[in-house]
C-alpha cells in the first residue's frame, strides 16, 4: 500500500483541503494518506476552531485514512520548526512513502534548487533573518530576503548535490520573493526537513487554486481560504452560510460542536485567564516564555495600562508594530497562555525531534496502516493517554499536549469538567 503524508490544521477542513486530499493521492500514486494534524492551538498562535478530535472527524470523513497529532511544541511554532516536527514524525512511521503539500509555485524544482543551496545555513543567513524580523517583516517575507542576499551573494556549495547558492538563484528565477508566499516558505521548510533527515520520503507539490492563504473574502467559487470562511460564520453568526465552501460532514459536524458549546473558539474565549496571566507575571517571568525578545515583556506590561476594552483582539492592536507582527504576537500569547518556556520548547530542545506519535483516528485503510507501524515506528505509538506512557516526551512532550487540552476546554460554554482529561479517555475516532 503506497501512503501519501499530508501536513493539515484543517480550521476548518474546507472544499480545498478536500481538493488537495484527492490530488496528493493522484500524483503521488497512493492509496491512503496519513495526516499530521495540529491539536487545539495552530501554528499562527491561533486557537482552533474546533477540538481536534471534531477536526480528526472531519479528516476522516474527507477521506485521510489515518490521522496523527502534531506535538504542540512544534503545532506553536515559526515554520520552520513546525515543518521539521511535521516531517520528522512521517518519517518516524515507517509507511509513509510520499509527502505532498499546496504551494503558490505549484512547481517543486525551484523549492528543490532553494533547499539544496539553503540545507547548510549560509554564513551570515542567521543575524540577517534576525535584521529583518527586527525590521517588522514577517517571517516568510524575512526569510526570503535572507535567502535572497544568500543566494545573491553565492559561495557555499550545496550539500550532496554540487549546486551553489548562486546558481540556485539563477534557477529560481533571479530572485527570491516567491518565497514571501506563505505555503512556499512552508514548502521550503518542508523540503529543508526531509534532507535534514536524510529521509527517503517523495515530495510533491501541488498549486494553489483559487483563494490564497490569506484571502479574507470569499466568492462565488466554491473553494475559498479557512479565514474567509472563518469571517464569514463570524460575521453571519450563521454556519450555514458556510456550507457553499464547506464539506457536507464538515458543516454537520461544526454544527453538532456548535450546539455542544464546543465551536466557534477563538481568542476572545480566552481573554480572562491570558489575562490573569499576564497581569500576574512579573516582567521577569514573562521573558522566560517562548518568543518573549527584545523588551516585548515591558510592551505587554505596559499595554495592559492602556486597555480599554478587555478582549484579546484590544491587546493585540496595543502591542502590534512593524517589528511585532500579529502572528508573532499571537503565538506569544499562546505560549504565555500554555507556560511554552525558553528551555523546554526553544530550539535546542525540540530540534531533537517527537519522541511519540500519537494516533487521533484512522479509517478501515487507515487501520492497516496502523499495525504496519506498530511494527515499522521508529516511536512508541500512542493511541490513548495512560499511566505508562504519560510522560513521554517530558514537559513538552505528552505533558504539554494534555495541558493544553485542559486549557483549551476551560473555554467551552457550559464549562464540563471531564472534558480537561479527555485525552486519558477518548480513544482514536474510527470511520
């Protein structure tokens, strides 16, 4: 059975995921497809939408045969080091034997020719992506200016492949603003881990149609972006009004974890215990949280002073500048929220990779696939919390993704209390 990985947050799962779904398994020639899925809180520092086990079932109804949970010291991560989390735990299965994701380029050669000059970091690549963060650029458009002057600059020979950065400028058109583009710089990050690894996964890489990832409006074409669906159920207070750019199972489900007070969640379900939090930390200790740089502690003190509307969405535009970009800064309050410290969940820890693979779902296909890893992974494999196993991976590991399964239910109206530990007791969803 040739398997298909997919990496997905599904928020929500939509008419172009689905498309992407079916169009992984047509190039890459599979038969099933194995989904890395963020849990509660996504990569931007969003909350979900809904719980990923809503989600899980909307993946499992769109036809992935087996759904597996991104950690989230790598789900609350800049891109590369989500990509890295992501890659590394298809690589730990075993049975995956293609990775396909959505691109702008549509083209996989440029990203091959930019990942081969880039997998050793060029001298000086490092302190310019920090000039243009710092700058206020956000991190697909630094990192592409970065590689940009590397590639320009030229010298370092690639590794294993012979091509210098200059010439792989050259291939890629002259230029690296391309890369600004948010699945291309995923993409990138993507090809980056699997040589990292050394791993023999097959990529591929498929366009993006209609809607871009940020596109905030939708249209009279059925596929349009998550956040355009996301404003549109939240300006309509209708979910209804999403079902044109939905899956049928999506729509039903979203409906049932509506009526369940589980859906929509966002920030604002949050603002009093970030709050809390943020007014009982000393500037000292919030400094000790992940992406908490450059004086951001003394920014967020001060802003609380300035509030005059107790919301999330208030403190964000009190703290956002050019050099703290929304996405940053919501993934510092994610950190803040979940205690994501420095030492625990910065780079020198999780660059040694998962140490679990955790299972959230599977369909009958995805059920074969599942006894071929037990046999195959290079990582226990989890399919429910327990007294043995719920320590793997140390505080950022089990620990980290069971706590913010707790915090993440807090939020629901009404409040239930066996929801906090549903990872001891909810086994993996089956279709």
């Amino acid at each position: 059975m040739r398997t298909v990985g997919i990496i997905v947050e599904y928020n929500p799962m939509h008419n172009g995921h689905l498309y992407h779904l079916q169009q992984s398994k047509k190039c890459a020639g599979a038969d099933a497809a194995v989904a890395i899925m963020s849990g509660h809180f996504l990569q931007r520092g969003e909350p979900a939408l809904a719980d990923k086990w809503a989600r899980t079932d909307m993946a499992l109804a769109g036809g992935v045969d087996l759904v597996l949970e991104l950690p989230i010291a790598y789900a609350v991560q800049p891109a590369e080091w989500f990509a890295y989390g992501s890659v590394a735990t298809l690589q730990a299965t075993g049975v995956v034997d293609a990775l396909c994701f959505g691109s702008e380029q549509g083209d996989l050669r440029p990203l091959e020719q930019a990942a081969a000059a880039l997998v050793k970091e060029p001298i000086g690549f490092a302190r310019r992506l920090r000039e243009e963060l710092k700058a206020g650029r956000s991190y697909p458009a630094a990192y592409a200016c970065a590689a940009g002057h590397a590639l320009e600059d030229g010298g370092a020979e690639a590794a294993d492949t012979g091509i210098s950065l200059r010439s792989a400028h050259t291939a890629t058109g002259g230029g690296m603003t391309w890369l600004a583009e948010p699945n291309n710089s995923l993409g990138l990050h993507y090809m980056l881990a699997l040589r990292r690894l050394r791993s023999d996964i097959e990529p591929f890489t498929i366009g993006r149609r209609q809607a871009g990832y940020h596109d905030a409006n939708v249209s009279n074409h059925p596929i349009a972006s998550a956040t355009a669906i996301r404003r549109l159920w939240a300006e309509t207070g209708n979910v209804q009004a999403c079902s044109p750019y939905i899956p049928q199972p999506t729509l039903k489900i979203l409906e049932q974890e509506m009526a369940g007070g589980r859906a929509p969640m966002g920030w604002e379900r949050f603002v009093r215990e970030l709050l809390y939090q943020l007014h009982l930390l000393s500037p000292e200790a919030l400094a000790q949280h992940l992406e908490v740089t450059e004086g951001l502690e003394h920014r967020i003190k001060q802003a609380l002073q300035r509030l005059k509307d107790p919301s999330v969405e208030a403190l964000l535009n009190e703290l956002k500048t050019k050099r703290y970009t929304r996405t940053k800064l919501q993934r510092t309050l994610a950190h803040i929220l979940l205690h994501h410290d420095k030492f625990h969940f910065g780079p020198d820890a999780i660059a040694q990779g998962p140490s679990y693979i955790r299972v959230l779902g599977f369909s009958d296909h995805g059920r074969m696939l599942l006894k071929r890893m037990k046999k195959t992974a290079e990582l226990p494999v989890v399919l429910s919390v327990s007294r043995e196993n719920a320590g793997l991976g140390g505080f950022s590991g089990i620990p980290a993704d069971t706590r913010a399964t707790a915090v993440y239910a807090n939020a629901f109206t009404p409040w239930n209390a066996r929801a906090a530990f549903r990872d001891y007791y909810e086994a993996p969803r089956r279709i």
